[in-house]
C-alpha cells in the first residue's frame, strides 16, 4: 500500500479517513473490514479506497470545543464531509473492541 493518500471507510453512516502512512494491515472477516495501526485494530462497515488529493483541515477551535471525538482534521471527498482519524486517538465508534469478531 503506497505512504501516500489517505484509506477512505465507512462506519456508521459517517465517512472517516485515515493516513495511509498510518495503515499496516486491512483484513475482511465476517462480512467487516478491519485497519491495522500501529497500537489499534479500527473496524469499518465499507472500505472506499485510497484518495490522494485530499485537503486536509484543522478542527476550529470552536468545533474542537463541541466535537467529542480526537482528530487529525476534516476534509470533503465529492460533495460528503469525513473526519480524519488521529491514529493516537481512534474514536471508540472505530476500535475494534475485545469479543469483537
């Protein structure tokens, strides 16, 4: 898997994106998708692909002040709006939880 770009998924309903330089491993089990980082396991119901033109933002510190979940920024992939994961801090909707099949 090339460093660049960022691996698009689906859980939930929201879109996420994550650094490809992040991702060590993707593995499909049970009809889910799983991303291997460094110290998690996230969980997706879809994988997207890989976007390497993505424009990454901060979150406005007044975003920061409402959004309950850590990230490395937002960006907007067509006309759909995903949240960049910070792969120190996955959110809990991603992390693949122990009995997790």
């Amino acid at each position: 898997m090339s460093a660049r770009g960022f691996l698009l998924l689906r859980r939930g309903g929201l879109l996420w994106g994550v650094a490809n330089s992040d991702v060590e491993g993707l593995a499909l089990r049970g009809g889910g998708f799983f991303v291997a980082l460094s110290g998690s396991t996230l969980v997706a119901d879809e994988i997207l692909g890989v976007v390497e033109g993505l424009v990454v933002r901060r979150l406005a510190p007044s975003l920061r002040r409402f959004w309950p979940v850590a990230a490395a920024g937002m960006a907007v992939h067509g006309d759909e709006p995903l949240v960049v994961v910070d792969p120190e801090r996955p959110p809990r909707v991603l992390r693949l939880e122990q009995g997790d099949a």
